[in-house]
C-alpha cells in the first residue's frame, strides 16, 4: 500500500463507559468509511468489532479491536478533497478490561469519547477520562443516544463539564429530543444536518428552522466566548463585534484541542445514524495527526540518558508493543505502534528489554488488522499500527527498535488484580492444555496472574473481577478444549507491618568440608499504602561483600511473598541492610538469600503486621422507589455511601465496600430491583481489615 501523507493519519480510540454506544459508533464509521457494507447491530449480535462470541452473546466489548478505514471530510473545510487514514481502536467499557482501555490510550493520537445521552457522565466515563488525562491525549465527546426516552442534550454537556472538565464546549445541539429528534445545528457553519436515505447516509445541509435561530445563535455566542478566548487575534474581533469566519474558529479550535485547551461536544443518535459523519470530519478537523504531537522520549538503554523519537520515515526504527493477542490460524500476534522510521517485512528488530546485545528476531510478516481479519502488507511507516506474528520473546509493553540506535519507550503501567479463583483440570489429558491455555492467556492479558498455592499445590488465577474471570476460564473451554474445575472466587488479600524493627538474620550450617555462612542485620519500616517495596544498601567499610548484596534481596523478596499473618504477599515496606559478617571460605550467595529470607520473616512478626483488603469504588443505578433497598443492601456490606444524585427517573448512589462483601451483588440487585437496577465496580484502594474479620480470614487460612 503506498505511503499516505503523515498528516493525513490519525490514531484514534473510541472510549466510553459501558452500553454508551461505542461499538454502535464503531460499526456506523465502518459502514459510511466503505469498509463494511452491512450495519452490524450490538443486538443481533453481528458485529465487526465485537467479534469474540462472548462479546456477541454477552453485547460487552471485552477486547480492544483495532481497524483502518478512509475518510474524505465534507466540502467547505481545509481537508476538502484529501483522503485521511484513520486508524481506530475500539475498547471496552466494562471496568475488568481496563487494561484494554489503558494500553490502546498509551498509543493513540487522539480520543473520542461517547456519551450516553440519558445517563451523561458515568463511573467509568470517569476512569477512562483520567486514562486519557494520564497520557496526555486530545479528544472530542459525542453525546449519543439522543433519540431515547429521557435524553437531554444539555445535561449531558453540564455533567461533563462538572464531573469531567469545564474546557468542553458544544459545536453542535440537536433539533429536538427523544422521539422528536430529527438532527443537527452546526454552530460553527450556521447550518442544519439532516440524516436521509435508510441508514442515514446522506447528509443533507439545509438553513436552521426559523424557530431554533434564536437559540442556536445563544449557543453560538457561547461558543465563539469560549474559542476566542484561546487567541489574542480572535478575541479582538470578538469583543469589536467583527465577523468571524468559519476557517478561523476552526483553526483556533484546532489549536485548542491539540493543547489540551478545549474539549469540542458533537451530538447524534449513532443506533438511528445520525451524527458520526460529523465525528468522522471532526476527527481530520481537530485530533492530530502523529507530526503535530511533540517527539516521543525514550531512555538510551546504553547510557539511560533521555531521547527522543520524531514521526519521520527517515529516523532509526523504532515501535511499542502494547497488545498480544493469541490467534488459532497464526499464533501470537503482537500489535505494534511506529513511532519513528519504517519497516519492511523480512527485516530483523532488535528488543533491548530481552536481548543481551546480541539477540534479532525477524519481522517475517506485516499484518493491516480488521478486528479478527488481517491483511498482509509489505511495509509500515512512521504513525501506523499495524501487528506481527512469531515474536518469541516479546511481551506488551516492550520496544522494538533498530540495533544501532537503541531505544526504550515508557511502558504502560497496569493495576494489580484484586480476585482470586483456584482451577484445576478435570483429567491429567486436560493438565497440558491448561498450562498451555494458562501461559497464552497471561502473555495476552498484563492483568491476569497465575501462581501455585506452595502448600496444596492448586493453581490460582487472579484477575480484575468476576466478569473478567469468568471470561477467561470460558475462553480455556472455548478456545483451549480445557475441561476445568473452578473454585469460588477469593479475595487477593495483603499484608503490611504498621511498626519499624530492626533484625538479625543469621544462616549458619556446618555439615563437614565447606559449611554455609550468612549473616545480616535489617531495618524494616513500613512505607505509605500504595508505594510498593524498597531495599536500601546501607553497608559500609565491606560488612558484606557486594556480590551478596543482591542474594540477599533475592531473599528478602522471596519472604514478602509470603506474609506472616496469612500467607498473604506483603506490600509497602522499606528494607534496609545495614550490617552483618561473612566468612572467606563458607558465605555463599545462597547463604546470604537464607539470612535474608530469616531476618524479614522474623522481623515482620514483631512489627505489628495487619491484612490489607481491596476496597471497591461502587456506583449503583435503580429507580427511585428501591431506593431505600438498595441503600441498606449496601451498607449491610460494608458499604460507605459518599453521595446520591438523580439521573432522570433514577437515583444513583455512590460508595466504597470492600471487594469480599460485594461477591453475588449483581443477583442481589437484581432481586431487590426486579431486574431494573444496574451497577459498576473499580478497584479504589487498600485498607485495613478490621480486627474481628481479620482473626476469621487467619484462622479460616490455618484451617
């Protein structure tokens, strides 16, 4: 495929809380793009994005698909005539995916956020906001949904810019709502946008209805109040009362956006298609294009000094990994982003993360992905997204770059798992498969962990929640033909001291020719919840000699691994090895790791250890007369409820319960609300389990 211009390219992620309508916007732009011929409706199940048959039959998302399609913006712009490439990911909604949402957003140019016109902003609108925010990513939001019972264009604008950032600024308003919605004003041409033709793919430019002139002109001032303000030149014609031509708003909007200034809000219904053709011209008007985003910084693995990359074909190769996905026809695909350079098929990519100077892996294809189909290509260039196959050592998050001029990208950081499920196959035939499945799956997924349970030798999964579990182990079924039995799920419990000690560790054995000889002294103080496991080498005048340093934080590692409460990992503690001896002839590294092993163990005893739980950020949804219901549902779980607020007929409540309380809560709710309540989960934070409960979990473990 030739080289399109770079900017022409865009990289862009559709993101959204769940059932906003995401994969409903996904499928109309491949629709009026020409990529596919057939609307694929979320509800019929026949989806191009969706295409996993858990996402079909469940109507979720639950992986991010990534496609390529063209578009040519509308006469009366600055792109009239030219074709753009858009690249687009679209991610889940469902907060057990978020590392879906998190990696796409760490390669994407640019954003459009949907909305649910009825609901506005919602929990996990909320998340994927601060993702967005986290890296820095320009975007535009589409209020969705208009045509339904209850939308309301304009508290979907206000709860945005309350909840989310007071730089939105509406472009567009619907002419009516619910079932009289029938189209667009465009604020900043003065026009009206009617839908015509059976899947609304003629857009139809027409003069606003007599009777919203007065009105669009309100929001209109509105608008041009806001993007004057981002420019000197602008905002005098603004206040002096002189026109302001279409080309100017959109060159100072641009400008905006591109900076993080302004948030522009588009509006449509994309399930009755009206509206995303006006996103799709937005998309080549506003969100950059790779050139117009600052070079990307790297770390030179050689002097780990700071670099930097620039999108030109001309520049050292180089690219980010962020997904690997397994697939039954080719294997392990790993979707990649380019950065700088080009690269052609039958080439060899140097992984500085993996390689000890000395290791290539060969390029041997270059798939262009279209959700689950692919297309082979023989070259890709600065700003695409394109995947290979047959990286044997390659994992998300790795860089692959050119030898000579080695780079490594930021990798994107990922949460930890907060639930547990054990698994054991069926028969010793299925043994195999499930470790096959198992290491497939933990290569795919950066949140998903797997380990062994040392003293009853059962493999435990761990995960995000309970969705996120359940779709994995029916994948092994599915995809794997593993037949496995599944425990009910735990909480992945941990422990922390609240107390600073210092202890001895002292390995000595003596068994006849050479013996074995370690000896330390640590420090161990507990650190802020959150911040993780520091090791401090405070020896000096060569107590212990350098080459057992490292042995013994091996073993004070391996210690923390199990906590002294429960069993439990432990977190947020600062070792420091201040002292110890050594003997010439009998101190071994192993030695050394024993002693260390020793000294935390010991320690961690008298350091007054406590059990730390997940705590669950809650948002649960009902109609107003189960309010009281499901208020004292939640608090019987330990539930503190932070606010309540009314989404049209609904009263939403707003609270943390920590995560073992929360088990079965779905039937609950449903149950309390015949079947019309709804509810989203996160993962908050840590805390303390109380005394009482502690003294079960302790005592349910030893039994």
């Amino acid at each position: 495929m030739p080289r399109y211009p770079i900017e022409q390219t865009r990289n862009i992620g559709i993101i959204a809380h769940i059932d906003a309508g995401k994969t409903t916007v996904s499928e109309r732009v491949l629709f009026y793009t020409g990529i596919s011929h057939k609307i694929g409706e979320v509800h019929e199940g026949d989806t191009v994005m969706d295409w996993m048959a858990q996402e079909r039959e469940r109507g979720i998302t639950i992986t991010a698909a990534a496609t390529t399609c063209f578009w040519t913006p509308r006469k009366g712009r600055e792109g009239e005539g030219r074709e753009f490439w858009i690249n687009i990911i679209d991610t889940p909604g469902h907060i057990d995916f978020t590392a879906e949402v998190q990696r796409s957003l760490r390669v994407l140019d640019g954003a459009v956020v949907v909305f649910d016109g009825v609901a506005g902003v919602e929990a996990q609108s909320e998340t994927v906001w601060r993702q967005a925010d986290g890296y820095k990513v320009p975007r535009v939001c589409f209020i969705n949904k208009l045509d339904r019972m209850g939308a309301n264009f304009e508290k979907g604008l206000e709860s945005i810019l309350q909840k989310l950032t007071k730089s939105a600024v509406a472009v567009q308003i619907p002419i009516g709502q619910e079932e009289n919605f029938s189209g667009i004003i465009d604020l900043i041409t003065q026009k009206a946008y009617k839908f015509e033709g059976d899947r609304g793919e003629n857009v139809v430019e027409t003069d606003i209805p007599p009777e919203l002139r007065e009105k669009a002109g309100e929001w209109r001032y509105k608008m041009l109040e806001q993007v004057a303000a981002e420019d000197h030149g602008l905002l005098g014609k603004f206040l002096e009362g002189k026109e302001i031509t279409v080309e100017e708003i959109r060159q100072v909007l641009r400008k905006a956006v591109l900076q993080y200034k302004l948030v522009p809000v588009f509006c449509g219904s994309a399930l009755k298609n009206k509206g995303v053709q006006l996103v799709l011209d937005a998309v080549c008007d506003y969100l950059p294009s790779p050139t117009d985003l600052p070079p990307t910084e790297g770390i030179d693995p050689k002097t780990n000094e700071k670099i930097t990359r620039n999108p030109d074909d001309t520049e050292p190769f180089a690219a980010l990994v962020f997904k690997i996905a397994s697939d039954p026809f080719v294997g392990s695909l790993a979707y990649f982003r380019v950065y700088s350079g080009k690269l052609a098929k039958g080439s060899y990519v140097f992984n500085p993360l993996t390689g000890s100077g000395k290791e290539k892996e060969r390029i041997g294809r270059i798939l262009r992905m279209h959700a689950n189909t692919r297309k082979e290509i023989d070259e890709v260039f600065s700003g695409d997204i394109a995947a290979t196959v047959g990286l044997k050592k390659t994992g998300t998050g790795h860089t692959l770059c050119d030898e000579t001029n080695q780079i490594i990208f930021e990798k994107p950081v990922f949460p930890e798992p907060v639930i547990s499920i054990r698994i054991e196959p069926k028969t010793k035939a299925d043994q195999e498969k499930l470790i096959n499945a198992l290491k497939k799956l933990t290569d795919e997924d950066p949140t998903f962990r797997v380990k062994e349970d040392q003293e009853t030798g059962e493999t435990i999964m761990s995960g995000m929640g309970e969705l996120h579990l359940d779709i994995l182990v029916d994948r092994m079924k599915r995809e794997f033909s593993v037949e496995a039995n599944v425990g009910k799920p735990q909480v992945a419990y941990k422990e922390t001291i609240c107390a600073a000690v210092e202890q001895e560790g002292k390995y000595i054995r003596q068994s006849g020719g050479r013996g074995q000889y370690g000896h330390v002294w640590i420090k161990i103080k507990p650190k802020e919840r959150g911040t993780g496991f520091e090791f401090v080498n405070a020896i000096k005048g060569g107590a212990i000699p350098g080459e057992y340093i490292p042995a013994v934080e091996k073993g004070v590692k391996e210690a923390m691994a199990k906590g002294v409460l429960a069993g439990y990992p432990m977190v947020d503690m600062e070792i420091t090895l201040y002292d110890g001896s050594f003997h010439e002839v009998d101190s071994s590294e192993m030695a050394f790791k024993i002693a260390g092993s020793m000294a935390l163990q010991d320690g961690s005893k008298k350091a007054k250890p406590i059990l730390l739980e997940p705590i669950m950020k809650i948002e649960a949804t009902c109609p107003e007369e189960f309010f009281g219901d499901v208020l004292g549902d939640l608090n019987r779980r330990r539930g503190i409820i932070e606010e309540t607020e009314e989404r049209g007929n609904l009263k939403v409540i707003k609270c943390t319960s920590p995560l073992s309380e929360m088990f079965g809560y779905a039937t609950s709710l449903r149950s309390l609300t015949q079947g019309r309540g709804t509810f989203t989960m996160e993962f908050g934070r840590y805390e303390k389990v109380p005394e009482s409960i502690t003294q079960e979990i302790v005592e349910g473990k030893r039994r």
